[in-house]
C-alpha cells in the first residue's frame, strides 16, 4: 500500500513562493502516478498538477500553469509542488494523490494524504 503525508504550506503574501512535499511509504512508490489537488472551503476538489511514473510527463491546471511547477524524486520517495507567484485564489487545502492510472480526475486516485493548509493574503 502508499501512505502519503503532506508538508510545507502555510501563511504567506500574494507574490511569495512556497514548496510542498508529499513523503510517501511503501513498496510500489516509483510505479505511481502522483497529482496534487486543491480544495477551498465550500468547493469541490480541484486538479492542480499531476507527474508520471517516470517524471517525464507532467500536466497543470491552467489556474496555475507558468507558475506551479511539479516533480519527483524517486529514491526519496517525495513528490513536490513548487508555488511561485502565489494568489488569493491559490487559499485551498492541498492533497497529494497517487494512483497507477495517469489522470487528471480525482475520483481514479486510491491513495490520499491528510492534506495541508496554503493561504495567501491579499
């Protein structure tokens, strides 16, 4: 099985920068796909980013394109999600996702992590 936990958001200003990480356990780590999703109070689940197996083949919300930047560090068995530019907008609970499918839609995802708290302050 995966188990995932998130790290790294907070409080910042509109402007600043923030990375997240996703530490994973498990046997099958570098055989899954990972994405991260966002979530704002009263919203449903919203697709961020998302990373192949290999790391070669990564996909991004228009949202946050040229801005977000998702990678993989198989011997660590860590995903990142590196936020530049950081908005208002961006305020979500972010959740790291891994599943052997390559998808953008969160409902083929079967591993989840707790999630954690980004804001931005106007």
């Amino acid at each position: 099985q995966v188990h995932l936990v998130e790290s790294g958001g907070g409080l910042v200003q509109a402007g600043d920068s923030l990375r997240l990480s996703c530490a994973a356990s498990g046997r099958s780590f570098s055989t899954y796909a990972m994405a991260w999703f966002r979530q704002a109070p009263g919203k449903g689940r919203e697709f961020v980013a998302a990373i192949s197996w290999s790391g070669d083949t990564t996909r991004y919300a228009d949202s946050v394109k040229g801005r977000f930047t998702i990678s993989r560090d198989n011997a660590k068995n860590t995903v990142y999600l590196q936020m530049n530019t950081l908005k208002p907008e961006d305020t979500a609970v972010y959740y790291c996702a891994a599943n052997a499918l390559f998808s953008t839609t969160d409902y083929v995802y079967n591993y989840w992590g707790q999630g954690t708290q980004v804001t931005v302050s106007s």
